[in-house]
C-alpha cells in the first residue's frame, strides 16, 4: 500500500508559488490593456481586440490555474473536445445569421 501512495504523489506535478505569481500579475496586465484598449476606437475591431485578450487571459487560467498543463493527455483531450464542440457550435449559429434574407419579407 505505501507503494501505491508513493505513486500516486510522485505523478502531481508541484508548481512553484512565482508561476502563479507571474501568472497572476500577467492577467492584471491583460486586464489594464483590456482596459486601455477599450478607450481606443478601432471601429469594429473593439470588440476583437477584447476578445483576443480574453482568449489569451481565459487560456492563462486553463493552463496553469487548472492545473491543464501538467495534467495527462486524456485531460488536454477533453478540454480540446470541449472547445472544439463550442467553436462548432458558435461557428453553426453564425452560419445560420449570416444565411437569413434580412429585409427580404
């Protein structure tokens, strides 16, 4: 039974105290240009640039707060299931407004 146990805690991965730091100050940083960029006018692309930083922030958390890069393959493979499932789901509901006749009746 020791054995077992040693095995199990040799697999965790510990992650020092300064990654979560630097990741943290990483997402106050893309909260400030978040911030910053919504004083910008870009036009249409506001809402992109927002967006990316949230992808780039949103990714952050997934990988070293939920622990997602150290963790198996079978675990980055759900989370790569569960993203692709809602882009195709996101990208099924935008094909669907961009093929309506607005105006048309």
């Amino acid at each position: 039974m020791t054995d077992q146990k040693e095995m199990e805690t040799a697999s965790h991965h510990i992650v020092s105290p300064v990654v979560y730091v630097v990741i943290f100050l990483a997402l106050l940083v893309g909260t400030a240009v978040t911030v910053g960029a919504s004083y910008i006018n870009l036009g249409v692309f506001n809402p992109i640039i927002a967006l990316a930083i949230a992808c780039v922030k949103a990714t952050l958390v997934v990988l070293f707060f939920m622990h997602v890069k150290y963790s198996s393959k079978l675990t980055k493979l759900t989370v790569f299931c569960g993203v692709f499932t809602f882009l195709t789901l996101i990208g099924m509901t935008l094909a669907d407004y961009i093929s309506r006749a607005w105006g048309a009746w």
